[in-house]
C-alpha cells in the first residue's frame, strides 16, 4: 500500500478546498492511504484581516522569519510516506508564515527527507519567486521535488487586487462592490483540480516520476504570464528593502509600516500600469533574451 500526505495551511478554506479536490483520485483508490495534515500556529493569524494586522505581518514573511507552530500528530511524524503533496499560499511575494514556519522546523526534515513531494500553490496571480523560495527549503529537508501546481486567479491583476482585498478584509468570497467577478481560484477550477490528481496518482503507482512536471504542465497547472513576473522580480528587490528597514527600526515599526502601505498601493496602480506597456512594447526582444527561459524555469521543477 503506497502512502500520501496532504499537507496545508488555510484561513479562508480555499486552500482546503484545493487539496481535498486533488486527493479525490486518491480517496478512490483502496491501494493508497491518506493522510491530511493542517499546519496549526501558536499564534493564529486572523480571518478576516484588519488592515493593520495584515500590513504588520510584512517584514518578517518577507524575511522568512519562523514562528512556533504545534506538533504534528505521532502518525504523522512515524510513518514513511511515498509521496508528500504540500500546499501552500502565498503572502506578501514568499511562501506564508505558517508555511515557511512549517518548513523551517524539525518536524519538516522528519516527514519530507528523501520522499517525493508535489507542491501547490494557491495564490492571486504572483506565485514564480515564492515557489523559488519554497524550492530552497525543500532542499535544506533533502526533500524531493518532483511536480508544482500553480492554481491563481486569473482575472486581470489590478482587478484581482481590488477583488483580494474586499475577501482578506470582509471574510466573504464574494463579488466586490457587487460588479467584480468574485476573488481567488474559481470554484470551477477548484472542482476540476482532481485532474491533477489522477496524473500524479498514475505516476505514483508506477512508481515513477520522471516526466510528470510535463504532464501536469500539459494538463494547464503553470500560467506562466511574463509580465506577473517580472513585477514579482521588481517587487522582491523593493520589498528587501522595505522589510529591512522596517525591521531594523523597530520604535519607528508603525509609521513604516504605514508609508509601506501607500507604496504598495502606488506600485500597483502607478507603477505597474507603465512597466507593464513598456515591457509589452518591448516584448520582442525580451523574449529571446529573457521569457523563453523564464518559461521554461517555472514550467519545470
């Protein structure tokens, strides 16, 4: 009998949704035993945000700083798995804090050396460097990587921002204001993402997974969309230094934060606009230069 575990953090229940949906092939099948693991903080982070909780979470997920999460059960940490499929979201350009805690701790090493694992992201839309980041984690573990979906939402990305924050902030997945198209990863492609599933199932029974990437990729798991990550690029350089100073000055922490906020919201709707037509203008010529091995980086693991 093969054995998998879901790993996941949720707050909103979306990335819930996700794993279960792709472990449906899983459940069907009387040769695998599954196990689910829900990644629980000592502190617990609130749902819905307020504003100033949010933005206070900023410097040290960008700064990967761990915190105390609870231990996983007995079984989970005693039994070899054949197969790990972790899922994660994505906060402020890396992986979350409950993630990155998980990942950075002991137990993380314990369950993951040596073991093939399929990670999942479930994000708005810039998912490409915090799956980088991930990827070094997985590695200081001796894990195994060996497949990556990438579910997003994939309504325009300064609608996305209006739409994400009328979620993070309400605590309803709903249509904003009553005229955007609701936030996160669409209920159909939430309820589809068996199909992922049954791929990496078939590749766990064979007990091989060369080529599932491709696979996965074939049946739609990366959107790699250039213009998303070059602002992911762009915004992982400004927000070091953001996280930086903000953490280097911790009795001045609050207006930082504040002016942090402003900047966000400039970027997105002032920067963003213009790199977006220049980058597009030039598209040509970046593309042999810099998308096409971008694509193939993402698209791969």
């Amino acid at each position: 009998m093969k054995r998998v575990l879901f790993i996941y953090f949720s707050q909103s229940g979306q990335l819930e949704e996700i794993a279960k949906s792709i472990a449906k092939p899983f459940f069907d099948d009387a040769s695998i035993a599954v196990d689910f693991y829900e990644i629980k903080m000592v502190h617990r982070f609130p749902f819905p945000w307020t504003s100033d909780a949010f933005f206070n979470t900023f410097p040290e997920t960008f700064a990967q700083i761990p915190e105390e999460i609870h231990p996983p059960a007995n079984h989970v940490l005693d039994t070899p798995y054949d197969l790990v499929v972790l899922h994660y979201q994505v906060w402020y350009l890396s992986p979350s804090i409950p993630i990155n805690s998980f990942l950075k701790s002991n137990y993380a090493k314990k369950i993951l050396a040596n073991t093939p694992v399929v990670t999942v992201s479930g994000s708005r839309n810039m998912w490409a460097l915090a799956q980088d980041k991930v990827k070094v984690l997985l590695q200081q573990n001796e894990a195994l990587l060996v497949g990556n979906i990438a579910l997003t939402d994939r309504h325009h990305n300064l609608v996305s921002v209006i739409t994400i924050v009328d979620w993070m902030f309400s605590g309803k997945k709903r249509k904003a204001y009553g005229v955007f198209p609701k936030p996160g990863v669409s209920e159909k492609e939430i309820q589809t993402a068996d199909k992922y599933g049954k791929v990496v199932l078939t590749c766990l029974k064979k007990g091989i997974f060369e080529g599932l990437q491709k696979q996965l990729v074939q049946e739609g798991a990366i959107d790699y969309r250039f213009f998303l990550v070059s602002m992911d690029q762009k915004g992982n350089r400004m927000f070091k230094i953001w996280s930086s100073l903000i953490l280097r000055n911790p009795r001045k922490r609050k207006r930082l934060i504040s002016l942090f906020k402003y900047y966000v919201v400039f970027a997105i709707y002032g920067i963003s606009p213009i790199v977006y037509l220049i980058e597009l203008f030039l598209y040509p010529l970046l593309y042999f230069l810099k998308y096409r091995r971008e694509r193939q980086h993402y698209e791969g693991i």
